[in-house]
C-alpha cells in the first residue's frame, strides 16, 4: 500500500514538472467555498482551476480569470490568478 502511495507522489510530481494540471472539477467547490466566505452576498466566477508547482517547486492549487459581482451585477474585483 505504502508503495502505491510513493508511486502515485512520484507520478505527481513528475506529470507537474511537464505544466499544470487542470482541475476544473475542483472549481464548483472552491466556489461555494469562495461565496460563503463573502456572506452569500456576491457571486464568483472563476476561469478555472489548475494544480502546479510555485516559484519555490512546491505544489500550489490556482484559480484563474476570478470575478466578482454584488447582488446588482456590479464587478466589485478580479483576478487573473489566485492561490
């Protein structure tokens, strides 16, 4: 078992060391995540979600192209990249 562990971290990392991975499946959830932090007052969108490696060669979870609206519609911020 511990072995498939060390494989699978090692695979990982290697697959990272190539580019990021996209993880949009993650998004809805760090949406709602995002929402609830604001209060349920203002909607997010996000352009995506990636797993890469930082600066540092330590793995980061990043999200591009956020926006973020007040209950009018009105943009109040964005991002190109968060983390």
């Amino acid at each position: 078992m511990f072995g498939l562990v060390v494989m699978g971290m090692l695979g990982l990392w290697w697959r990272l060391s190539s580019g990021p991975i996209d993880l949009d499946l993650a998004s809805p959830w760090l949406i709602a995540a995002i929402e609830e932090n604001f209060g349920g007052y203002h909607q997010v969108k996000v352009g995506g979600t990636q797993l890469e490696r930082d600066e540092n060669g330590r793995t980061a979870l990043r999200m591009r192209d956020i926006v973020v609206r007040d209950p009018d519609g009105t943009v109040v911020a964005t991002a190109p990249k968060a983390r």
